[in-house]
C-alpha cells in the first residue's frame, strides 16, 4: 500500500530570479561565440541552453486546495500540497489531484426493498481526496471508481430497509432519513477508503415506489393511515364514555342499569365515531320507552 509523503519541493520565487540571468548569460556567450569563431563558446551555449531549459522546466504552480504528485520515472517520491510557485528536479512528472469538496447525485437506480417491492433511489455523495497518492495509484480513475462504487451502495443499503415500517420500531428508508444517511456513508466509505477517498456527507436525495406499483402501494398507504385514524378515534370514544359514565356515577344524576349502560355506550360511540352528523331523537314516550 503506497501511503501518501509530504514531499512540497523549493520555493520557486527565489529560484525565479535566476532564469533571466541564465537566459541574458546564454545570449551574451552565443553571441561572443559567433563574434570570436569559438568552437568551445558554442559547445558552452548549447550546455547551457540545455540547463536552461531543464531549469526552466523544473518550476510548477500549486493552487489551494491542489496537490501535485511527484514522480521519477514511474517512482512515487512525494506529493507537494503548500500552494505557491515550487521548483523541483525537472524529470519529476506533476500529475494533479484535486483536495476540493465535490459531490455529485448518482443515477436513479430501480432496486427491491427489503420486502421484494420495486423502487427508485437515488443518492447525493459529498466527498474529498485525502491521500493523494491512494487516489493516484491504487486505482485506476479515482473520480469513476467513486461513482460506481457510490451507486453499488446505494443499492446495497436500498436493500437491507423496507420502503416504509409496518412495526413499531423497524427502521425504514422513508420514515429514518438520519439513520439511513449515516448508513449510507458508512457503506460508501468502507469501499472509497483504498482509493484515498473521504465521504464528509449522503443523503437520500429521491426515493419512490416504482410506477408499476406505485398506485397500488398508494392505496395502501391511504387504507393503513384510515385505519390508524379509525383506531385513534374509537380509542378516543372509549375513554369519553368512560368518564361520562363515571361522571354520572359519581355525580349521582341517573341511576342506570346494565342494560341502559349497554344502550348509552352504544348511543354514545355511534355518534363519537360516526363521520356524518348524527339527528338528534326527541323521546315523547315514558322515562325508558
């Protein structure tokens, strides 16, 4: 495993001064070679203009938030990260590595959740390279290999949840969104990090049922939130009842049997439950009839 080695070169600006003094020295010999006929004054120029241009060739650029990787003839020997103007050995080949944060949204990807329905995920990744020299040697294009390997993620973790829970507690993808999202990150990071690679941030940016079934799970959908709702009320009707007939207990307004309970339970949840107004009966019988 080549791990990444601080290796930041020489200041260029000192260095700078010199190129015009070699440049000025190698015109001035040239031109008292031509002038004398000197055979050694050419053979000096032709030296020197090679040390020039190899000077000149040894001096590079490092903008922030940039790291150039420095090799010698297929040798790793160092990545130069201090921005600024640095010069080193010439043969040195400068391959760029980019340490900005980038992200990207990966493609909308049509998987089976947990429970075998079809859906549509897609994710946003925020990443950065970390170790340069990972990211340049141990694979072989570090910005694809993160795509891909982001998007088998996402289908990899689309498949461990259910769309949504049907128990208490389960954790499901459209109902945790901060527990899938540390998941999701985790499961990229365990496949990014041989390349050098840091996940600062996923989240789940689009996430739906399949159109072959999305109807049919809407139905569903609205049928479980109705009978949740049902639920809440009858419970709701229940305790009033309760303590209507507590209250007339206690308050000794009417003294009622099992049978009237039995009969005011009953009136009384028909109208609590009921979804339309309920039509009041006016009784011109007796007291019971």
């Amino acid at each position: 495993m080549i791990k990444e080695r601080a290796r930041n070169a020489v200041p260029g600006i000192g260095l700078l001064i010199l190129l015009p003094l070699l440049v000025v020295g190698l015109i001035a010999l040239f031109a008292w070679s031509i002038r004398h006929e000197s055979i050694a004054g050419l053979i000096g120029s032709g030296l020197l203009l090679v040390f020039t241009i190899l000077y000149a060739i040894g001096f590079f650029l490092v903008n922030p938030n940039q790291a150039k990787v420095l090799q010698l003839f297929g040798d790793y020997k160092g990545t130069a990260r201090l921005p600024g103007l640095r010069w080193a050995n010439p043969f040195y080949s400068k391959r760029v590595i980019s340490l900005r944060v980038r992200n990207f949204e990966t493609a909308k990807l049509k998987v089976n959740d947990k429970r075998g329905n079809p859906i549509e995920i897609a994710a946003i990744v925020v990443w950065k390279v970390v170790d340069t020299a990972e990211a340049a040697f141990h694979v072989d294009d570090y910005e694809n290999y993160v795509r891909v390997q982001s998007e088998s993620a996402v289908r990899q973790m689309a498949t461990g949840y259910p769309y949504d829970a049907h128990a208490e507690g389960e954790v499901d993808l459209s109902g945790h969104t901060a527990e899938i999202s540390l998941k999701l990150k985790g499961e990229i990071q365990d496949r990014l990090a041989q390349a050098g690679v840091e996940v600062l941030e996923s989240r789940i940016s689009h996430l739906a049922y399949s159109p072959e079934i999305a109807s049919a799970m809407l139905r569903r959908q609205q049928a479980t939130a109705v009978v949740a709702a049902r639920a809440k009320i009858v419970e709701g009707a229940v305790g009033m009842v309760e303590n209507a007939l507590e209250l007339l207990a206690q308050k000794k307004v009417i003294d009622l049997d099992e049978e009237r309970k039995a009969a005011m339970v009953s009136n009384l949840l028909v109208v609590l439950c009921s979804e339309h107004a309920t039509q009041p009966v006016v009784n011109t019988g007796t007291l019971h009839q």
